[in-house]
C-alpha cells in the first residue's frame, strides 16, 4: 500500500519584518534544507484558523523580528503496511533532514493505484500471438537474420576456447 502523508513544520525565521516574508524565507529554508535529498517533498503554506471564532490567520507568527510559520510538508511513502507506519517512515525521513523542528502528522492518506492492475488487463486481452509473430518475423527481416542463422550469429564456446 502507498500512502500520502502531511506533516506540518513549526520553522523558525529571523530578521523578519512581515509575514509575508517570513513565508518566503521559511519556504526557502526548508527547501534547501531538504534537497536534494528529498526533492520530491512537497512543501507549502498551512492554513490555520483561530480555535475559538475559525477566523482565518496568517500561517507566520511575528514577534521581534522573529517569526515562527506553519508549513505543510507532503510525500508518499511507498510500499507500507499500514497508515501508522507510513507516518513514522514520513515523520523520520523528513525529521532527520529539519532538525530541531517539531513536526506533526496531519493527514494520512491511502493512495489509490490509478488502474494499473486495469491497464494490465486492457493489454492482455488485446495482445494476439500472431502478432507478437509478424513483430519478430518484421525484426529479423531488419536486422537480415533467418530463423535458420540462429545458431551461425555467435560462435560456440568451445570455438572460442580453441583459438
């Protein structure tokens, strides 16, 4: 089973003046903090509410110059068990490379394979074996070779052997 899995980072930034910046310059941060060995992590803005009104604020903090932004951090892990071991896969994979970041698993998704055990099936069904016939007979008369050189085009070991 594969699994997509978000994670959302608290990022501390420095010398800030808005919270526009402090998004850019946390998004670059974690970028480069994450390639490129883990080029493939998706990272983005995390959208946070007030608890008490769900107002909608902005995803940095800003006090003093500092600031601390809510990013959402997205990979698939492939090839899991279960969704709780997707999580700790994710959770390591990415902790390892941001440290001292606290993070936290947000969502755990399922994967859907997008039909491939269907497109497997559209293939065989359609194939006919004198086709795959006409397609060796089309490649041998390309490259000049008849069923009966076969044996000719390489020369047997014990040939090579008595040279």
């Amino acid at each position: 089973m594969d699994c997509r899995v978000v994670v959302e980072a608290a990022v501390p930034v420095y010398d800030v003046g808005s919270a526009d910046e402090a998004v850019r310059i946390a998004i670059s941060k974690t970028g480069g903090m994450l390639n490129p060995d883990l080029n493939y992590v998706e990272i983005e803005m995390a959208k946070r509410a007030c608890p008490h009104c769900g107002e909608e604020r902005d995803p940095a903090f800003i006090a003093a110059d500092e600031g601390l932004v809510a990013l959402l951090l997205e990979m698939t892990v492939f090839n899991v068990e279960r969704s709780e071991h997707a999580a700790r896969i994710a959770r390591k994979e990415i902790g390892q490379r941001l440290e001292n970041i606290p993070l936290d698993v947000v969502e755990v998704e399922p994967v859907e394979e997008e039909g491939d055990g269907e497109a497997e099936a559209e293939v065989t069904d359609t194939e006919d074996p004198a086709d795959d016939e006409a397609i060796e007979d089309q490649l041998d008369l390309d490259v000049g070779l008849d069923d009966d050189d076969d044996d000719d085009v390489l020369p047997e070991f014990e040939d090579l052997v008595e040279e």
